[in-house]
C-alpha cells in the first residue's frame, strides 16, 4: 500500500468514530428519532473489508451501517442529513440510520430485519454471475443473523450455484444483549459455514492490519470463481445495542478490556512504529475529520425537511 | 382467436417474454427439471437451459430474497413459489423488503420482479395447503397484487407484470389451470390495475375477480333465465384497485354483491363496499352483499369443504336478496 492509502484508513476509521460521536450527542438532543445503532468499536472491521474491494464489488448490510455506509464513500454530511431526516439525507430523509444507501457507490443498504438481507446478498451476487460480471457481493451482519432460517437458506444457496459472496460476519459477541454461546449452538461462528462446505476463517478484528490482507486475499477467491467464502471477524462494540441500552447483560470491566484493544489506538501506534506517518501528520488528520464533521452537522440541519408531496412520491415506479 | 387453458396461457407468457428478453428467467422449486408442479415450465428447461431455469431448494425466503437482489442488478426474475400458502415463509422478503425497498431508499433501489403463486381451496388439500390470502398481500403499498381470472387476461397481464418494474405478485388459482378461454392471437399486453366489464348487465353488479369470475358467471346465466341481468366486474388487480368501472355500473344498477374466494372478514368485499358506500352513497338502494368463504379452516372432507366455498348457488341467492 502507499502511504496515502495507510492514511486513509486511519481517516475512515477516525472519521466513522466522529460521525457517531456527534450523532449520539444530536439524539439526546432529540434531533435524530427512532433506533441509533453506533460502530463504535468495530470500525475496523468494515474499514479493512471495503478498502479492499473494487468499484464494481457490491456491499450489503445490516442496520447498523453508518460506518458501512462512510466506507463505501458516502459523505459525512449525506449520512448526517439521513440521520436528521432531511431531504438531502442519502435515502432522503425516508430510512433514517438503519437504511441508508447508496447505488451509485454500489451500496445495497441497510437492512433492519436481522438476516432479511443475506438472501439478497445472494441474488445480488446471482445477478452478477448471471449477466458475467467480475464482481463479488460482500455481505455483513450480525453474529446474531447466524441464527435465523434467512441466514442458513441463502448461505445454502451460495454454495449450491456457487455464487460470488464473500459473507463476513462481524461477531460482536452479543446479539443485542444475548451473548454468542447463550443464543448460538457453536460459538466459533465459521463452525457454520463449515457444515455448508464453504472456506472460511475466523480473525481478530481490532487490527484494521490484520483485517485487511485477509479480505483481499478472500475477495481474490471470490473473485476467481470460487465461490462463496465466510469470514468470521471478532470485534466488540463499545456502547449499547443503540441508545438507551442499560448493558445489564455485559461488565464494566469487560467493556474496559475491549477499549485497551481500541482499533483507532491500535493504528495509530502502528502507523508511528513503523513510521509510516509522524505524530504531527495524524494529528493534522484528525482535525480536518473534525472540521468535516461539524460541516457535516451544519449541513443535515440547515438542509430542509421533506417537501410534504414527498409523502406519496416513490411508492412505485409506475403509478397506475 | 385461439381457445386455450389457462395454464397454457400462462406458460405462453413466459415463454414469449423469455424470448424476447434475455434478463427475463425463472427460479423456484421444481420449475425445471420437473417442469413445474402444475406443468406450467414444461419444456422450458430444455429450451432455455438450467442458467434461466432455476431449480431452487425448498427454501421459500431465499427464493424470494434472492429473486429481489437479482432484480435490483437489472434482471427480471420470475420467482415462482409453489402455492401462495408458502409465501407466508418468504413473508419478510415480500412485505418488509420487496414493498419497501424503492420507498425507503429514496426511490433508488428498481425491483422488476414477478412473484407467481397458485391458490384456492376445492382440492381437498386441508386448511394449510388451500388457502386464498390475497387481501393479506393486497394490504402493503409499494407491492402489486393482480390475480386474473381468464387465460386471455393471465396471458396478457403476466407479460405486462414481467416488464414492469414494479414488484408484482401474481396470483394465480390451481383449480383454474384447465379453465379454457379465447386469447387474442399474436403479441399483446394486458393493462395492469384495470378492473374491466366481463359480462354487461342492467339489474345488479357483482364485483369479483380471479376463480369467482367464472362462478359469478355460472351465476348470471342462472339468473338470466328469471330475466335479471347482471353486470360482472373483473377487478384483475387488488393493488392497487380500480373503483371506475364498479362506481360506474353500481349508478346503473344501484345493487351490489361482492364475491371472493378468501374469508368475508377483512376481505375484498369489505373493501370494495366501503368504496362505494364513500363514492355512491346517493345510489344505494339496497344494502350490499358480500359472498364469502366461511370463516373455517378449510377442512378435508369434501363435502365439508365445497359447504365453507362460495358456490354459484350462494350467488344466486345473494343477487336474489339484494333485488
């Protein structure tokens, strides 16, 4: 990787912790409604997945997607204006923080019913093996949506056409507060993806180092006609399932041990031990993903709401 | 004009727009090799190959779930789920996702996608397997619920549901597969979400659709006998629903009776009454009747079954009642 590239990870990374930070703070202020589902903590893990694809590689996932939806090259101030509920949010104010997406950036969304998205994960790959593009579909969610019908019919699937998703579970070792081994039959989550004969692995996720050469290593499989591949990343969020979780399922100590492993720390330090970046240069970096972020605020709340015919205006594409 | 079934005029459908459209291809069980449980895809997966004849697990959700990715990379799949009984195992991928997805992105995401789906009682297949659930699908905006109730419409809005790209799903009724009816020759597409006149009338409207059509025509031929004329509207499409030509007859006849195959509770006939109740107040003169399936289980038993079914006698009757 050049440098610009080793940088701009730690800006992602940086700027999706930001994002949230300032997003937790306009939900107590009532400015952001419904459900708020933060990344904090796993920012790793997309970061070293979607850096490492190709334009033409589709990304699907869950509802907790703003960091998703950062890394895939959706502007702060488009998810900002989502999570205000403005017009000029990414979906236009109509999804809100669980369904933000992009197409032009080939980003499915942000889907809110854990699991419903791992079927058209595999259509999406379906239609790109169908019409013979080189692409693969990268495909998150939950170490929860491993329990669901959704998630054993499409992975099924993906094996029996043999089709182009690389399926990565972020296991953040809790399903909202049900913990892994109290909810899930194996607690290595891969174990699953071996009963549907599909390579896979299980890695750690706080370095977005280790992160990524495995993803691209994965996505070369793909991509090369090998079908399905499963990547199980361990990572741990740091706040609640979404705001107002009263964490009765976790300790405080435990939350304290992750942050020690905090993925931003962890680059940091790795960018200054090998010297691929000074101090000086990060710090720099920081404060302009500051700065993008206050832009960003300003931008969702000046932005206007909704015009009311806004209301009736997408229900179909053929109005009959 | 040439007279065929049903089921004829269905596989014409896709077939010709399989032809005609290479992005056009149908997923679900035993649509190849098998050639479809009703022996509608007969012969397609030899002509078509298994690349745009899908054979798929039993795994409803997936079927569904998959066609809609594929649909949104720029396909149009057909997916075909064996009865509409089974739709309820692929209900999160019909209502929460493919209702939704153009809406709550913004109107980014096109899904021109094709659900086809048999159902019906009369086949002594007990309560789980006989069901008409059309009102449950009808009831979310952003989906598209047609059900045509005569070959040459099946054959002719089936290709119109295959290039829209709206999502569609197509309801179909098994025990109409061998229904035989004129179908126009040559190309042609069939308008959705047109209700239409099917027989002309001066006394009563009976407004109905799908397998009732054909009921409600044994019906009026009954009726015709005794002098009454009734005038029989084919809804075709319950999503979105077209009053215009059920106001316009009720003006004439000011009596109405409403029949569907589905239970009366919350049901089309619910629905439609209260439309014209809203729209033609001023014109009722009788209190409308609704035909409906009893409100049971379907059970097994023949006879017990064909008693909780609509029959042309119980059309009759409510015609003679509102009169």
């Amino acid at each position: 990787m050049k440098k610009e590239e080793y940088l701009n990870l730690y800006r992602q990374m940086v700027l999706i912790r930001r994002v949230e930070e300032r997003a937790a703070e306009l939900y107590q202020q009532g400015k952001i409604g419904g459900f708020l589902h933060l990344y904090i903590g796993q920012e790793a893990v997309s970061t070293g997945v979607i850096s490492a694809r190709k334009p033409n590689d589709r990304v699907i996932t869950a509802y907790r997607d703003h960091g998703v939806a950062i890394n895939v090259g959706i502007p702060a101030k488009k998810v900002m204006a989502e999570l205000l509920g403005k017009e000029s949010g990414v979906s236009k104010g109509k999804g809100g923080s669980m369904h933000m997406a992009d197409v032009e950036k080939n980003f499915w969304g942000g889907h809110a019913v854990v699991g419903s998205h791992l079927p058209l994960a595999a259509g999406l790959a379906l239609g790109d093996q169908y019409q013979g593009h080189n692409a693969v579909t990268i495909c998150m969610f939950g170490d929860g949506a491993t329990n669901i019908g959704f998630f054993h019919e499409a992975v099924n699937l993906s094996k029996v056409w043999n089709l182009p998703v690389l399926w990565v579970c972020e296991n953040n070792q809790y399903g909202m507060g049900t913990a892994v081994k109290r909810a899930s039959a194996v607690e290595e989550i891969r174990q699953k993806a071996e009963g549907y004969n599909i390579p896979n692995q299980r890695i750690e996720g706080m370095d977005v180092m280790e992160v990524r050469p495995v993803a691209e290593k994965a996505l070369k499989k793909v991509r090369d006609g090998g079908g399905p591949y499963f990547l199980e990343i361990v990572t741990y969020r740091y706040r609640g399932h979404s705001m107002g979780d009263p964490e009765r399922y976790r300790d405080k100590t435990e939350v304290k041990k992750w942050e020690e492993e905090d993925p931003i720390g962890i680059y940091h330090n790795y960018l200054l031990k090998q010297e691929i970046a000074l101090k000086d240069e990060l710090d720099n970096l920081e404060m302009q993903v500051e700065a993008e972020v206050e832009e960003a605020v300003e931008y969702a709340e000046s932005s206007p709401e909704p015009a009311p015919e806004a209301l009736y205006e997408n229900v179909y594409i053929e109005n009959l | 004009m040439a007279r065929i079934t049903m089921r004829e005029a269905i596989s014409q459908a896709l077939w010709e727009e399989m032809e005609r459209d290479e992005r056009v291809f149908i997923m679900g069980e035993e649509v190849g090799v098998w050639g479809g449980t009703y022996a509608v895809t007969k012969g397609f997966y030899d002509h078509f190959g298994e690349k745009r004849v899908r054979d798929t697990p039993i795994s409803e959700a997936v079927i569904v779930g998959s066609a809609i990715g594929a649909a949104l990379t720029g396909l149009r799949p057909v997916a075909e789920l064996m009865t509409i009984n089974f739709a309820f195992v692929a209900m999160d991928h019909i209502v929460n996702e493919a209702a939704k997805l153009h809406y709550m992105f913004g109107g980014q995401f096109r899904l021109p996608l094709v659900i086809r789906a048999p159902g019906g009682g009369g086949r002594q297949l007990a309560a789980t397997h006989s069901q008409t659930p059309d009102v449950i699908f009808a009831h979310f905006p952003g989906l598209k619920v047609v059900s045509p109730g005569t070959p040459a419409d099946a054959k002719g809005m089936l290709k119109s549901a295959i290039r829209s790209d709206d999502p569609i799903l197509f309801i179909e009724n098994a025990t109409l597969y061998q229904l035989r009816g004129e179908v126009p020759d040559g190309e042609y597409t069939t308008p959705l979400g047109k209700s239409r006149v099917h027989r002309p009338g001066r006394d009563v409207t009976i407004v109905t659709y799908s397998k009732m059509v054909d009921l409600s025509t044994k019906a009026a031929e009954q009726l015709s006998k005794d002098g009454i004329e009734a005038e029989i509207i084919d809804l075709r499409s319950l999503r979105p629903l077209d009053m215009e030509p059920v106001i316009e007859s009720f003006k004439k006849t000011n009596r109405a009776v409403l029949v569907e195959e589905g239970w009366l509770s919350y049901g089309v006939g619910a629905e439609v009454a209260a439309r014209i109740y809203e729209q033609a107040l001023d014109y009722v003169d009788a209190p409308i009747k609704r035909v409906a399936q009893k409100e049971v289980p379907l059970p097994y038993n023949r006879n017990l079954e064909q008693m909780a079914l609509p029959q042309v006698e119980d059309i009759v009757k409510a015609v003679k009642e509102v009169l």
